[in-house]
C-alpha cells in the first residue's frame, strides 16, 4: 500500500492523527499509523495499548491479543491491558484463559 499524508509527520503528529482515526471508528487507518509508531518505539505502551484496542475493535482478535501479550511483557502491572486481554480471549471463545486475566485486572483496580 503507497503512503498516504497521514504517515508523514512527527510521531506526535501522527499519535494525535491516530487518536482522531480511532475516535471516528476509521480502526484499519488508525492501525495502519499505530503500526508504524510501534515499529519505531516499540517500548512505548500507550501506541501498543491504541493498537490493540484498534484491532480489538475491528475484530482482529489474534492481532489484538499479540499486541497485549507484549505489553504485559513490557509492563506486567498494566492493568488495562490485563482486562482487555482477558475480553479479547473471552470473546474468542476461550474463557479458562481469560479467567486470570479478568481476576488479576479486577483486584489491580481494587474491584
């Protein structure tokens, strides 16, 4: 796919573009800027967790879940990413797996 003018800029220009992608429901645009902010810094959770929400949304669930797996990698006390990986392996059928997941996230929000 050729780049567009919304993979052009500094990468807070494209994080705000991404936002408003994602806020206006265009997910597969959203992730394609995401996918290059998170090749360029992939320590930063905050571009990871949009992308996976954007996949997430967009149901592309296996997607969603490697991005979250290597979140929790990076910081194992996120406790976003730990629900919303415990929603996406719900929501692919796999509710033993997402059990802990959902538990840990519920007892890091003092649920």
């Amino acid at each position: 796919m050729s780049e567009t003018y919304y993979e052009f800029g500094t990468a807070a220009e494209r994080w705000d573009r991404a936002q408003l992608f994602f806020d206006a429901k265009e997910y597969q645009t959203a992730a394609r800027i995401l996918r290059g902010l998170v090749d360029e810094a992939p320590e930063q959770v905050a571009q990871r967790l949009l992308l996976a929400r954007t996949y997430y949304h967009s149901a592309q669930l296996g997607r969603a879940e490697t991005e979250l797996r290597a979140i929790l990698e990076l910081n194992p006390v996120e406790a976003y990413a730990r629900l919303m990986l415990g929603r996406t392996l719900e929501r692919q059928g796999r509710p033993d797996e997402a059990a802990p997941h959902l538990r840990m996230a519920a007892a890091m929000s003092g649920e």
